[in-house]
C-alpha cells in the first residue's frame, strides 16, 4: 500500500486556478492553462502538481510554468505545520540568492478555493535523482559517466554547504517553541515530541531507548544554522550538465544547527550510492563520506567535529517517520529487530 496525499479532479482545479491566476496577472488576456499532472515520485507528505499556462501581454504571448503545492490537512507525516514556513523560507532563500530554489510566487492562505492553503511557485525544468528504483542502480545518474557524478556530487555538497551562509536574523520565523527556540534544543524537542506523537505504536519503546541513547551521548559541536530538513540528493533537480537548478522540499525546517542536514545528508549518501547501498560501494564518481564532510567544511566554514552523532540522531529521525507511514499504511514494513539495529540498541 502506498501512502501518499489524496488527488483530486484536475480538470476541476484547471477551471478554479484560472480564475485565481487571472487576479494575480493583472494584465493578462486569454489565459490558457494545460498539463496538469502530479510529478512522479512525489507526493509522501504535500499535495503537489505542475501545469503550464499561457496568455496574451501587451500585444505578446507569454507561457510560463507552474508548480502548486497544497497543505496536508487530513493526510499528515508530520505532527509540526510548517507549511507557511516552508513559503516564508523558498522565498527567503530565493530573493536573496544562497540556495537556487524555485522561485515562490504567491501564497494563498484562504482555503475556500483548494480546501487547503496553497502556494504556487516557478517550474524548473531538470531531473531528479529518484530512490526508486534506486538511482544508483538504474536511470540516468547510473548512466552517467564518472565526471559527470563527480560535478553533480560536488554542486550538490555545495548547495548543501550554502544554506550555512543565510544569516539566522534573515529567518525568526523558524525558532521554536520559547523552550526550544533554536539550535540543538528545537530539533530535539521537535523529535522529543514525534515519540510521544507515535507512542501507541508497540515499537514506541524502542524509539524511546534510542531517544535515550542518544541523550546520554550529548554532543559538544553544536553550531548554529538553518535545517533544511530533507538533505538528499534526491530532493535536488538538475540539468544537462548535472549542475544544480533547484533544492526542493524544505516542509520540515528550523533553525535547529548546521550538522542536522550534514548528518542527513551523509546517512542517506552512504545508503543510496555508498558503502552501506546495495552495491556495497561508492558509485564511481561520487564522493566519499570524508570528501563530503571536507567540502562541506570549506565551503560552510563551520565544523563538523560529533557528526557521528548527529547522524545517530538522523537515524531516530528516519526511525520516527517509518513508524509513523507504517501506522498510516496499517502494516509494519520497519521491524522492531531492525529499528534496534537502526538505533544502535542490538
């Protein structure tokens, strides 16, 4: 069973979107909107849909795409709304350039239209490394040459490094409760608050022991940053020359310290293309656990002493969402045996 937001009559949201988009195009004439579509591989947490339009300007044709992204009401992977966070932030990063993501255009809070709020920004054309089926393994990452991974690895750990730079006073709106504000304590009271979330599940207990674990193993390093929230390369679109076009999905962030996606980020590497992927090794090209963590450091200019910490805690987070999804599919694919070996308890 998958478990993904419902989907709705396409036709019907053509009809309403082109009376919202004309409000919003003052000057535009004959507005045409075609091709709309889910993107595929999409979907496990927001309602999200590309469509294209057309219209007449000042005597010209214009055509731009779009992508609108509707909030979860019904359907949530989450217990935190941060659905006008994540617009507040694309748009922060947007205009002020640190991290190319698609340009956020209008935000809608009033849910009559769509049932939900929405927000619709640019579409950016590009591909998408995709989990599955696994792209080390088969698509067009796998078919790539070795140089051509290397670029794509390096701009992405670049991108990854680039939301280090965004100065804290550019994004209040993403502290915390007044407990848990910022730094390690927002991101720990955040997943403090996912176990209690799930704590009917029968392997509540062993989210709990990990939860332990890693509290008695407290880290030293903790710098300051902006969490991203799902640091993976299969959250990166890029182009015909592997360079990076868009960072997507910031549905989770905070301002919860910098080696929260680092440690994402590496734990996901090692699983998708890594030593601990089905191959058993690097996908010829792309760089090594240590290459990432070098990069990072350079380009970031921030330490990451205790990663393996935070990558434990990566491993909570993981552990937290698959229990989750679980209960929503009404079956129980993370085993107790392997959430223990997960988490360092077996």
């Amino acid at each position: 069973m998958i478990v993904a937001p419902a989907t709705r009559d396409l036709e019907i949201l053509a009809g309403k979107m082109t009376q919202w988009l004309g409000e919003r195009l003052p000057g535009a004439g004959d507005i045409r909107l075609t091709d709309f579509s889910y993107p595929k591989g999409a979907g496990q947490s927001h309602e999200t849909i590309l469509f294209d339009a057309r219209w007449f300007e000042n005597g010209a044709e214009r055509a731009q795409g779009y992508v609108v992204r509707i909030k979860p009401s019904s359907f949530t992977v989450f217990p935190d709304n941060l659905f006008d966070e994540q617009y507040q932030l694309m748009k922060m990063l947007s205009d002020g350039g640190y991290v190319r993501v698609a340009k956020p255009l209008w935000f809608e809070p009033d849910a009559e239209l769509l049932g939900a709020p929405f927000f619709v920004m640019e579409k950016v054309k590009g591909r998408v490394p995709v989990s599955h089926p696994p792209y080390a393994k088969s698509g067009w990452l796998s078919e790539a040459t070795p140089a051509q991974r290397r670029h794509l690895w390096e701009g992405a750990v670049r991108q990854l490094a680039a939301i280090q730079r965004v100065p804290l006073s550019e994004v209040p709106f993403l502290a915390g409760p007044d407990h848990a504000r910022d730094g390690l304590a927002q991101e720990w009271d955040k997943y403090t608050r996912f176990v209690e979330w799930v704590k009917d599940d029968p392997r509540a207990e062993i989210l709990e022991a990990g939860r332990q674990r890693l509290l008695a193993l407290w880290p030293k390093n903790q710098p300051e940053g902006v969490v991203w929230g799902d640091a993976r390369i299969g959250n990166m679109m890029f182009d015909e020359n592997f360079d990076v076009v868009a960072v997507m999905d910031w549905e989770q962030p905070s301002l919860g310290g910098a080696l929260q996606d680092l440690g994402w980020f590496c734990t996901l590497s090692e699983t998708m293309h890594g030593k601990t992927s089905q191959m058993g090794t690097y996908l010829d090209g792309m760089g090594s656990r240590d290459e990432t963590v070098a990069l990072w450091e350079e380009v970031s200019g921030k330490s990451a002493a205790d990663l393996e910490w935070y990558e434990d805690f990566t491993q909570l987070k993981m552990a937290c969402t698959g229990v989750r999804m679980d209960g929503m599919r009404g079956t129980q694919m993370s085993t107790a045996d392997g959430l223990r070996v997960r988490l360092k308890l077996a």
